[in-house]
C-alpha cells in the first residue's frame, strides 16, 4: 500500500544559547523544553511532536548546545548530540545570525555535511540583524559551500518564517506512517517536566556558576484532598554549601521565589492547585560522579 504521509525525526543542533528550546517549542505550539538566556540550559534530548492531519508527522529532537566538555556531565551531553545526528532523518543546524561564526559552528556543519542527510541550515535570531548584516551571513555561509535551498531565515522568538520552514522540513522528510498518537505533543514523564521547570527557575533567577551546578530530582509525587490537589516533593542537588546558601537565600526567600514560579507553572501544567516542596541538598562534585548522574537520568 503507498504511504501518502511523511514521518521524520528532526534533530536540532547548535551551540548553547542559539534558539534551540524556543524553536522547538514554537514549532510544536507549546512548551517542550525550558528556555533560558543563559547557556548550557537543554541536558539531555528532548522529544516534541507536532503531527499535521494526513500530511506529515515531525518528531524534533532538541540537544544541548556544543561546547568543549569540562565534566562528565559534559561528556554526556555531547554524547546525546553525537547520537541524536546518527539516529535523526532530517538535521537542522541553528545559527544565531547576530553572532559571528564560530569554529564550533564550522564543526557542527562539517559533520552535518559528512552525515549524507537531508539537512538545513537555519539562521535565527533575523530580528536583531540588519537585512544587509542578514547577507552578508548568507554570503559567508554560501562560501562555505551551503546552497540556498539549504538555508531559512526565521526569528524563533517572533514566529518569523515558522510556515516557511516546516514546509522546507516536510519536503525534505521521507514518507513513513505515523508513530504517535495525533494529539501527543511529547514523550516527557510528569517526573521530567516537574524537575525541568524547577531548574528553568533556578537558571533565570541565580546566576554564574549555580544555576550549572544544581540539578533537580523528583522524590515525590502524589494526589491529596481527594485528587484536587497534587503534592510535589523535589530535592535541588548544588555541589558547594555556598551554593545551597544562595539557593536558600536570607530567610529562605530565594527558594520561596523558586517554588512560587515552578508552582505556578506546573499548576498550568496539571489544571490543578500544587503543594511544591522543595529542598536543597550539597553533593560534591555530582558533575563528574558517574553513580549521580545515573540517578539523574543523564546516563
């Protein structure tokens, strides 16, 4: 029987802090993945649906942002980005047309290039450029052997050119019938989006080096009052006490500000009122401990 449907896993790629969480979360029109300023903000792959009625379904891989690693956690997460490239159909490589590009960029595209997929290569970021800083960028990507066919220009934060890309994505994907249901959007655990948008709210509100020393583990989740009111108990991991000391804050107020936020959120999230309690715990050097991030779920 033909197959009239395209199916695709598209894996996203870039450097931190280029786009990545907001386009993936704007192609699948809702939020998938926490975004943040800051980089190094996306650890493991994240999965977003989007499924087009009869058309095409796109399964996007977001992945962490490349960067030399420094720990073992560093080492996991370009492992996840190696082995999201092997196991996608289509590869789209984010660039942040505000920005120069890098040696890190040049490496992505080189072993994008080497893979023999469909691939693009997406500028974000256009609302911050000039239309003539836009081409000269199209310029020097064109010198590196990058075809215009191969390259869309959109704004991941404004929508600009959303349409444009899915259709270049879908035209590029190959035909298959569809894995997932049509009204899934991800394949996260309650468990996993619990602890994601507690560390979002950590990384927008702290700063240095914390918000990349914490990581969050869900202990508990339950239903009270008769299932109208869902209790959430979550430990922070820090590695120093200093740490602790600034996600705590002077009588506590930084991890009411964290709780209140996360809870308003995942009261979103569930439709229903959420006790969040949360705890700060310090685990040396949890980054480079292979028992720790196991039980993280980062190996």
């Amino acid at each position: 029987m033909e197959i009239n449907t395209k199916l695709a896993y598209v894996g996203i790629f870039g450097k931190p802090n280029v786009g990545k969480s907001t386009l993936i979360n704007l192609l699948v029109g809702e939020k998938v993945s926490i975004t943040a300023e800051k980089p190094q903000t996306t650890r493991q792959r994240i999965l977003g649906i989007l499924t087009l009625e009869n058309r095409a379904q796109l399964i996007f891989l977001d992945t962490p942002g490349w960067y030399e690693p420094k720990h073992l956690l560093g080492e996991y997460m370009r492992k996840v980005i190696k082995d999201t490239i092997k196991d996608s159909d289509v590869l789209l490589v984010l660039l942040d047309s505000s920005k120069e590009i890098e040696k890190e960029d040049l490496f992505l595209l080189d072993i994008v290039k080497k893979e023999e997929k469909p691939y693009l290569v997406v500028l974000n970021k256009i609302d911050l450029v000039s239309a003539g800083q836009l081409e000269e960028k199209v310029k020097d990507l064109k010198e590196l052997g990058i075809s215009e066919d191969k390259l869309v220009k959109i704004s991941a934060l404004y929508g600009t050119n959303k349409d444009k890309l899915l259709e270049k994505i879908i035209e590029i994907s190959p035909y298959g019938e569809f894995l997932y249901p049509s009204d899934m959007i991800s394949d996260q655990t309650d468990k996993f989006f619990i602890s994601e948008v507690i560390r979002e709210k950590i990384i927008h509100l702290t700063y240095q080096e914390v918000p990349h020393s914490t990581a969050v583990y869900v202990d508990e989740i339950g239903e009270r009052k008769n299932g109208n009111l869902i209790y959430i108990r979550a430990t922070i991991l820090v590695e120093k006490p200093t740490q602790k000391s600034i996600l705590i804050g002077k009588d506590g107020s930084m991890l009411k500000k964290i709780g209140t936020l996360a809870r308003m959120e995942l009261e979103d999230y569930f439709k229903k009122q959420v006790y969040l309690d949360l705890w700060v715990k310090v685990k040396e050097k949890w980054r480079k401990k292979p028992e720790v991030l196991r039980e993280l779920g980062y190996q």
